[in-house]
C-alpha cells in the first residue's frame, strides 16, 4: 500500500504507526488469533472513520466485538502514553516556537493555541448517571482541545458531562 493510500485510510503516516505498533506490540500480543499488528489497524482504522464499524469489520474480518476489544486495549495502551505525546509548551524556548508559528500563520502575536470544544457522543453510561446526556439529548462529554501552530494536540481535556454546561464553564473549570 502507498504512503498516500496508507495516510488517506489510517491519518496517520506509516513511520508513526509502526512507532506505535513499537510501543504497542508487547501489551498486544496476548493469546488471540488476533496479531498486534491487526488490533492495531483496526483500532486505527475505527478511529478514522470514527461511527462507522461496519467497515472495519469488512476489512478485517472480525467481528463487531473482537474490534471493540482491539479499540478499547489500543485506546487503553495510547492513554497510558498520552502525555508522551500530548503537552502545552513547557520551556521558554518552546513557547516562543510556538508564538513565532502562529506569528508566521497568522500574524498573531503571543499565541501559544487556540482552545475549541464539542460534544463527543459516548456509548450510554449507567443509567444512574444521567449527567452525561446532554442538552441535545444523547450521552457525551464535553471536550476540550488546544493545539499548537502545527496543528498537533497541546492539551486535551475530555472528562466532564454535559451539565457543566457551556465550554466557556468547561474552560473555568480546566487546568488552562
């Protein structure tokens, strides 16, 4: 498969999955039939076509709750990683790379990422917890992401119900 063909179904370049298959491979190699190469395609390839299970599973012939499995062990091991990956700028240096990339984009002085929010729909929790059905009427959490001037998560905050209403009380309340 070409890197474009490969980028347009995983969004991810090749080199990043494999450092993630690097990273991944001793928790995933468990007693299935299932190789860690495959959990790891399929989990990816759920994640970017997000709702749409049924073609992960025509792909890979698993079935619906071997991909979940796969989705939630990936997902479990990337969590554990996440601030390897995900942070705010932390020296001097790095700040004012930051704020030079958005001068560069935008000329926008003295900015280290934009902050935006959504809901992100999440299977129904417990049916005792009804603070994660949001005003729309579906269970979700309300999510916050910045990122920096290239475009790459600095900081992901995803663990309040939607009754903590808008993002702007979200934002109150997050380490920003």
């Amino acid at each position: 498969m070409s890197e474009a063909a490969i980028l347009k179904k995983f969004r991810l370049p090749q080199q990043q999955i494999q450092q993630l298959l690097d990273l991944a491979h001793l928790i995933l190699s468990r007693q299935t039939r299932r190789s860690p190469e495959i959990q790891l395609l399929a989990s990816l390839r759920l994640y970017s076509v997000l709702s749409f299970l049924e073609v992960v599973v025509d792909g890979y012939g698993l079935s619906k709750t071997s991909v979940w499995r796969c989705v939630h062990s990936v997902t479990n091991i990337l969590l554990r990683h996440d601030t390897d990956y995900i942070r705010m700028p932390s020296t001097r240096h790095k700040v004012m790379e930051v704020h030079q990339g958005f001068h560069a984009i935008a000329s926008i002085s003295r900015v280290i990422g934009p902050v935006d929010g959504t809901l992100i729909p999440i299977t129904n929790p417990s049916a005792l917890d009804q603070a994660f059905i949001c005003r729309k009427g579906f269970a979700a959490i309300n999510v916050q992401v910045v990122v920096d001037n290239r475009g790459m998560f600095a900081d992901v905050e995803a663990k309040w119900p939607d009754l903590c209403g808008p993002i702007q009380q979200v934002f109150g309340q997050s380490i920003l």
